[in-house]
C-alpha cells in the first residue's frame, strides 16, 4: 500500500471515529462545556479537588434534566469514573474532535 493510499485511509478511519463518538454523545456537546465549566469551577473552590466520586457531574446532570444513568453509565464507558476524570479523559476526547 503506498504513502497515500495509506494516509487517506487514516483519515476516513479517524472521521468515522469521531463520528461514532459524537453520535454515542448522551447530550449535546454545548452541555458537554457547560458541564467542563461547571466541574472546573466546583473543583478549584477552596482547593477541594477530586473525591474520586461523580459528585458534582450528578449534581449538573439533576439540575440540568439529563439522563442520569445514560450519562453516567456513558461516562464510565469513555473514562470518567469520577469528576477529574470526565475533566480529563472526556473533555480531553472532545478537545480532540
């Protein structure tokens, strides 16, 4: 297979991906930044930081009217086991799309 053929074929990959990905989303991604918004703030008062639970992701899932277990369960499936990590490994996803 040459270069090219190759390249392009990377490329087709890596759209289908992210494709697939903002399909699988349980919401929309502007919720998805208000929520990367809502975590940074909650995370940096007064230095609390991460309790390693989804504490504050629940608390704007409720106050927002999303579907708690879809996300959740959709959350855990792409790395968000607690708050930090739907910072880092979800938003970090999205950053990429």
């Amino acid at each position: 297979m040459d270069k090219n053929k190759k390249k392009e074929l990377l490329k087709k990959y890596a759209q289908e991906q992210k494709k697939n990905f903002l399909h699988s989303l349980p919401f929309n991604t502007m919720l998805f930044q208000n929520l990367f918004d809502y975590l940074d703030d909650k995370l940096g008062e007064d230095g609390c930081g991460c309790d390693d639970t989804l504490k504050y992701t629940i608390k704007f899932l409720e106050n927002n009217n999303l579907p708690k277990e879809n996300s959740l369960d959709w959350m855990s499936e792409n790395g968000g086991y607690c708050d930090c990590e739907v910072l880092a490994n979800i938003e970090g996803k999205m950053d990429g799309m």
